[in-house]
C-alpha cells in the first residue's frame, strides 16, 4: 500500500470542511480532532480557506490536514507548498492528474465513471474519489466497479450520512468516506464546537 492508501484506510472518516472565516479554522480542527477524526479536508471554496489551512497545520499539530475541490495547477501548488499529505479533486482532468505528477502532489480524483477511473490508473493513481456518491450509484456503483477493477480503492463523497458511512465502509474497495454532517454551520458560527466534538465521536464509534 502506498502513503495515500494508508492514509484513508487508517482516518476511515475525512470530514469536508468548508470554513467561512479564518478564526473558525483552529477550534473547528481541535473539536473534532477531541472527537477522533484527525484526518481532514478544507476544501478551496471560501477566500478563507488557503489561510485556514495554513493555521490549523501551525496550532492543531494532531490533524492531518489536506486540500480539497483542488481544480487547477495553482490549486495543486499551494498543496505543495504547505506540503499536504494529500489534495482531493472532485474530477480527473489529464492536466490536473499530469500537474500533480509534476509537482509530486498525492492527488485524489474524483471519478464518477468507468472510463474516468481507467484514464486515472493510466497515471498510476490507485486511490479515487467516488464523486457525486450517492448521485451516480453509490454503494451499487461501488460494488459494480469493484468486479473489474479489484485493485481501486475509495473514498466516496457526496450526499453519505452518518447512518450510511458503516455500509459503505464494509465494502471491500472503500478505504474512507467523505463527508459534511459533522458540521452544522450554524454550531460553527455560534462556538458550539462541544456539539461537533460529541457528534464526530458518535459517528466515528459506529465506523469501528
């Protein structure tokens, strides 16, 4: 198994966080980090978010913290130059996929077919994105992929909860789910980060 792998295999759940405001950053990371989840994802949604990820790299030293809707070369650099573990892509250009080679970033595609998943693994990627999940099969796309192409492995995201995260990770070829339920943006905006820190410890009991 290679970094990246072990990487999702171990986190079994990666919250995506999409972080609004740049002092949300760290108490967002530490509640769930106290919670158990120490694998997470900032995705490259909000102005806030290169800084977010800058900030809990510095003060939440537990966390392991990638980038996330990584769509451009320039979005795979800022992954390089804060030296991420991992950056996830909700797709599987040939630039974006040639880009990461480049740069030597451990990028994670998202694929949404078969023929995307082949094109990947003619780059020599083994670990995907299942993306939108629930929108374009879910677990019965999941298991049909499984058949012929035994050695892809995943972390689905797009539209999992809490009730079917445990489904998805009893099949043979899902490493990790992806996923935003942990966070209720309201909680965030109110500093009600025990409630994040009890719901991430729920849910991460149930994966076990």
């Amino acid at each position: 198994m290679n970094d990246v792998t072990i990487l999702l295999k171990t986190a079994k759940l990666i919250p995506v966080l999409t972080i609004e405001r740049e002092d949300e950053a760290v108490p967002l990371a530490e509640a769930l980090v106290a919670g158990g989840v120490n694998t997470l994802e900032v995705t490259l949604r909000t102005a806030a978010a290169k800084k977010a990820l800058t900030l809990i790299r510095r003060y939440v030293p537990k966390a392991i913290v990638g980038l996330g809707t990584a769509l451009t070369e320039e979005d795979l650099r800022q992954a390089k130059d804060l030296e991420l573990p991992f950056a996830f892509s909700p797709g599987a250009t040939v630039k974006l996929m040639e880009a990461a080679q480049r740069l030597g970033v451990p990028l994670i595609p998202g694929i949404a077919t078969a023929s995307e998943l082949m094109l990947a693994m003619e780059h020599g990627i083994n670990c995907f994105k299942l993306f939108p999940a629930e929108a374009v099969g879910g677990m019965s796309m999941l298991k049909s992929l499984h058949g012929p192409f035994p050695r892809a492995k995943f972390c689905p995201t797009g539209g999992i909860t809490e009730n079917s995260a445990p489904k998805y990770l009893a099949l043979p070829n899902v490493l990790a789910v992806g996923g935003s339920w942990l966070i209720l943006p309201g909680e965030v905006r109110s500093g009600s980060f025990a409630a994040i820190t009890a719901r991430a410890k729920a849910t991460f009991a149930k994966l076990q």
